[in-house]
C-alpha cells in the first residue's frame, strides 16, 4: 500500500482507522491534527479475513490520496 499523503487542509499526517459501526466493520484515514477523514470502506463480512481488510484499506487509502488536481493530469 502506498504511504499517505499529508492531509488537503491542514497538512497534517494521516492514519488508517477502523471502527465499528451500525452495520459492521469499516475502514478510513483521518487526520491526526484536524480531524478531516476520507470515505468509509467496509471491511465485508463475507470475505476472507484479511483479504477484506486489505482491500477496504488500499480503498480508503486511494480514497484519500486523491485530490481535485489529479483529475486534470489524468486527462
């Protein structure tokens, strides 16, 4: 998985969380100064263990290292 990037507002650094909530596991990234977080991935109950975890992560993580800017050097 590639390393975060520093966070879009405060540049601060960032951390991969899971937490459980109404409808089970999930998996995000947070920034440790303000707070902001990326979309929630869940983990998925009816993969395996460790695959799930794998992929909801790579997915927040993806999630957060995107930025408005990228959209325009994809093109």
């Amino acid at each position: 998985m590639n390393a975060l990037k520093p966070c879009p507002f405060c540049k601060g650094e960032a951390a991969l969380w899971s937490s459980y909530g109404k409808f089970g596991y999930f998996v995000y990234c947070k920034c440790e100064i303000c707070g902001a977080t990326s979309k929630t991935f869940p983990l998925g109950e009816s993969l395996p263990e460790d695959w799930g975890e794998l992929t909801a992560s790579r997915k927040a993580a993806d999630a957060w290292n995107r930025r408005c800017c990228d959209a325009e050097q994809d093109h």
